[in-house]
C-alpha cells in the first residue's frame, strides 16, 4: 500500500478562515439554502477540521467516497466525479495521472471524468509548467465554489458525529487514528527506501 510520492502542501485557509482573501466564494447557481447547508459556512471546530485532515490522509491510502455520496444526488455529479474535485480542491493543481492515482482509477478512465468536467466548466486543463508534455487539472472558479459546498457538507457531517462522543472519546479517536496513520506513513516510507536501495 504506497502513498502517493508529491506531499503537497496544505491549502492555507482554504475553509475561508478570518482574514482569508477571497472567502466569501460566490455562487455558481442556487443558494446555500438550496443544498440545506445555509448555517454550516461558518461553524466549523479545530475538532472537525483535525478529523476532516486526518480522514484525507487516511484517504490517500483508500478511496474515501461514502462521506461524499449524499451529495452528489443534489449537485448531479457521480461519485467519481466528486472525487475528483475534491482531490483537486484539498491538493491544487495536478497532472491527470496523479489525479488517477488519487480517485483510483485509470488513465484512460480519469481522462473521459476530466472531459466532463471540463465540459460542466468545473476543471479546466493547462500544461504543466515544469514538464511541457504533461497535462495539468485544476479548479475553474466555477468548481472551487461546488468543491466548497462539497467542503462545508462534510464538515456538518463530521461535526454530527463528533457530536455523538465525548471529549475523552474524541481524544481516544484521534489519538488511535494519528498513531494508525504515523504506522502508514512508517511503512510506506520503508517501502520506498526498499525499492530505491534494491
């Protein structure tokens, strides 16, 4: 089970914390109101955001879908789909075979995911600025606003169940999930220094 070798970066107040240029996203049709999450633009917790970055690194190993198949119904995007913009939208940028590499799926598959995309003028294509030959997806404007929606929507969703625990529960689960998650990175990394060594 490798993890994928580019670490990039976390996003910095990518949530629109105070103080953050261009927070307020606007709309790319309908409101907030319209997808029921009117009073979640603002209500996320240092808890929630602690769960939500570690399920994204735990996502890194395995396809992480479930928490996003409530929403596609209402956005009228398929779950694939929504992978994608979500990798997009928590990494940036990323060639078309890194952006496989996340969602899970092939080459050939992803190209036919960015075509549609593309075509709902949610993700544009560009070359990469290093590797000419490479092909570079990232976020129109258009997608930075559902992939905000599609942000706030799981962060209500762990904040429900956050809700349901205790705060020594809530230490206990982060707790075990930064130790499970440390013994990931430990042996991916081991594998990594195994096939360079060999």
């Amino acid at each position: 089970m490798r993890r994928p070798e580019d670490r990039p970066a976390a996003l910095a107040n990518r949530r629109g914390d105070a103080g953050a240029e261009g927070q307020d996203l606007p709309e790319d049709g309908g409101s907030e109101e319209s997808h029921g999450l009117e009073d979640e633009v603002d209500a996320s917790t240092p808890e929630s955001r602690r769960l939500h970055a570690l399920l994204i690194e735990f996502s890194r190993y395995r396809s992480l879908k479930n928490p996003l198949a409530g929403i596609c119904e209402d956005l009228q995007l398929t779950p694939t789909q929504m992978h994608a913009l979500s990798w997009l939208g928590n990494d940036g940028p990323v060639q078309v075979g890194v952006l496989a590499q996340r969602v899970g799926i092939t080459r050939k598959t992803i190209t036919g995911v960015v075509d549609r995309l593309e075509s709902m003028g949610l993700v544009e294509r560009t070359r990469d600025v290093e590797d000419r030959r490479a092909v570079v997806v990232r976020l129109t404007q258009p997608g930075s606003n559902v992939f905000a929606r599609i942000d706030r929507g799981l962060d209500a969703s762990l904040r429900r169940v956050l809700d349901l625990m205790g705060p020594e529960d809530r230490d206990a689960v982060f707790g075990i999930l930064e130790r499970m998650l440390a013994r990931l990175t430990a042996e991916a990394e081991a594998a990594d220094d195994d096939s360079q060594a060999g």
